[in-house]
C-alpha cells in the first residue's frame, strides 16, 4: 500500500475512532479494505482512496471503520478482575445505594457480548439482591458484532472460553445447533446500543461501574486521557472505571486512583 | 509443581493435553484407560485429572465415582472431555463428581480456561 494512502486511513482512523496505527500495521489495512474496495466497485485500493479523499457514502466510511476494529473478547476475561468486582466493588457499591436499590454499569466496546453476559452472572449470582434494579449498557461501533450480541447466541468454542460449566447450564439453553443462547434472565438486564466512544457521552447516563477494557491501547496517548477522562467524568462519583489490566490512566493522577490489589480499576479521587 | 493425570485411550490425545498442561507448569502422567487411572491414584493422588468419558475397560464416568470413594479422592480437580455435550450428559458428569467439563472439540486456549476454571491455576 502506498504510504500516502496508509497516512490517509491513519488520520481517517485517528480522528473517527481514536484509533492510533503504525506503519508496521499498513498491511493490515490493505488485508482488510482490499475486500470492501471490491465490493463497492472500485478497481483497487489506490482508487478506493481517491474516492474516500472526496465526499464518501456514510456506508462506505462506516465499513471500513468497522472493517478496522478487533473484537477479541471472551467470557470473564481476566478473572481476577471480576473477582475483585464480586468481593470488594460490588458489595461497598452495594452498601453506598441500599437506598435506590439501583446499580448501572456501562461496558465500552462490548463485542459480540461476552463481557456484559459475564457482568450479568455477576450480578445474578450475589446474594441478597431481591428488589435490586440491574442494567447494564453494551455500546460499541459495529453494528455487526452488537447484533451478535443482542442475539446472545455463542459457539460451543466460544461458550468454553471462560464460562464455567455451572454458570453455561444455569444461564443458558443449548440449541439443537449445538450453539448455546443466553437466557432472558440474562438478556432482560441488558441493552445493547451502537455508540462511538469517540462521541458525546450524554445518551449513557451515570453508571456506577465503567468497563471499558482493552478498548483504548491502540489509540493515541493524547486521545486516550481525553476519553478516559470523559469516561471518568461521566461515571458517578463513588463509580469505579476497569480498565485493562496493563492498562494505567497516564496524565489522570489528579483525577484517578488505582483501586488496591486490582490492576486496572480505578475510583474517583474526592 | 502441581501433578496432572491424563487419562485416555488415544495416545495422541495425551499427548496433545500433556503438552498444554506442561506448558501450564503441570507435571503429568498418564493413563490409558480409568482402571490404570485408578490404581495410579491409589499411589499418589494427583492434583489435576483431565479425563475422556469414552475408554475401553473402565469409562471416565466411572473412574470419577469411584475416585471420589477412595480415601483422599475428593481432593483431585476433575475435568471430564466428551463429544457427547447435551445438557443431560453434561448434568450426569457433575452429578459423578466432575468439576468441569469440557466439550470436544478443544483447543490451547479452553485447556487453559479449564484448568483456571477448576482452580488448578
């Protein structure tokens, strides 16, 4: 790919998703939109580029943004972290909202799901949560992956990936498919919505937990604190913002303070 | 270091999950069916077993009910493989005993889930 191009879709990508790539990453680019240059018409990638210069269909700008998101996810990723969010976030967040009875947690780029379905046996499984009101928000850019999600309907390999056994038969049904499909129990406290972290963040609410996990490494370091920052601003005082586990909150000390023995998870500095 | 028992009738089968639980700092036996199995454990009780359902002479099924008999037998985590995976089967395994359970086919990465899962690492 010529390097003209690849520097249009690193500024295309930087300031449509955050997204920062490296030269190194250009074959990527040429793997992944040789195919979409295909099928709008266009004889190659040069002249896919020339049109995307000019004033593109929204369609043709949302697949190749699409085309260039990863969607590695999996149930209870890092399990450490969910630990943690059982027995210390949860039960202090808890105690902070006996009052309400109400705790919301946003999953950023939420994928084809897994996290919010793991965030969901999370909650289903505490004790004592009779009259407690759930909701947990799955955003991400992709339609394709979020309608997977709100399908709720996962591979035997994928069902296996992190999900125990006990939890797999308790919260889902096996299809004649050998597929496995979340239960409602599951699905009623979920809601899956296309949202670009990149936009405003008003249509989200105030949630007590944000997840937004492995979603911000690749994107430039300026970029990054600015959109954990809004995430911070956006979550409620008391909240608890996870994160990936090698993930820190650079330029943020003042605002943000790892929480004890939890890699990744930070609370509000007061 | 840990001890894991592979209990299989094919050879390549342990073979494949010896080399992932090695890699998991496990160190591992074998056994080709659940009756070698059982006498093993009778010697020395493993921390770890990943065990096929369907052997000749003694199945895994079997094995788990009467491993989890023997004196010190409760303390082994077990995970059971089977390409039989409906609920029923998967329900029965649980019921012998199994802590987990694992539908084939499987891979590196659902080994290693596993192992987590069962509270081998």
């Amino acid at each position: 790919m010529r390097l003209a191009d690849f520097d249009f879709y690193h500024d295309f990508l930087l300031e449509k998703t955050g997204l920062n790539l490296t030269q190194e990453q250009a074959y990527i680019v040429d793997s992944r939109l040789t195919p979409i240059a295909r099928k709008w018409g266009f004889a190659n990638l040069e002249t896919l580029t020339m049109a995307m210069r000019g004033v593109p269909p929204a369609e043709l700008a949302r697949e190749i943004i699409e085309s260039m998101m990863t969607h590695e996810t999996s149930f209870f990723r890092d399990l450490d972290v969910f630990n943690h969010l059982r027995d210390v976030t949860l039960p202090a967040l808890m105690k902070a909202r006996r009052k309400q009875k109400r705790i919301s947690i946003w999953c950023v780029g939420v994928s084809t799901g897994q996290e919010a379905y793991s965030i969901a046996m999370l909650l289903k499984e505490l004790p004592k949560t009779t009259g407690w009101t759930f909701e947990i928000l799955g955003t991400d850019l992709v339609q394709d992956v979020l309608d997977k999600a709100e399908r709720g309907n996962y591979s035997q390999s994928d069902a296996q990936r992190g999900l125990s056994i006990h939890l797999l038969l308790k919260y889902f049904d096996q299809k004649k498919d050998g597929q496995w499909h979340a239960k409602r129990a599951l699905k009623s406290i979920i809601e899956f919505k296309r949202h670009n972290v990149m936009e405003p963040l008003r249509s989200v609410g105030m949630p007590d937990i944000i997840l937004c996990r492995n979603v911000l490494d690749e994107c430039k370091a300026d970029v990054r604190e600015s959109l954990v920052f809004s995430l911070s601003r956006a979550m409620a005082d008391d909240g608890t913002l996870c994160l990936g586990r090698d993930e820190s909150a650079d330029g943020l000390e003042d605002l943000l303070a790892p929480a004890p023995g939890a890699p990744g998870l930070f609370t509000l500095i007061k | 270091m840990p001890t894991c028992l592979i209990v299989d009738d094919s050879h390549v089968v342990r073979k494949v999950i010896k080399h992932i639980a090695e890699d998991l700092d496990f160190e591992c036996t074998e056994a080709e069916n659940g009756l070698i199995a059982l006498e093993a454990c009778q010697k020395q009780m493993p921390d770890g077993i990943v065990v096929d359902w369907s052997m000749p002479i003694m199945d895994g099924l079997t094995f788990i009910q009467k491993l989890r008999q023997l004196p010190g037998g409760k303390l082994p985590r077990i995970i059971l493989c089977s390409s039989e995976t409906s609920t029923p089967q998967i329900r029965k395994a649980l019921s012998a005993g199994a802590d987990e359970f694992i539908m084939k086919p499987f891979d590196a990465n659902i080994i290693e889930s596993k192992f987590r899962l069962a509270g081998l690492l």
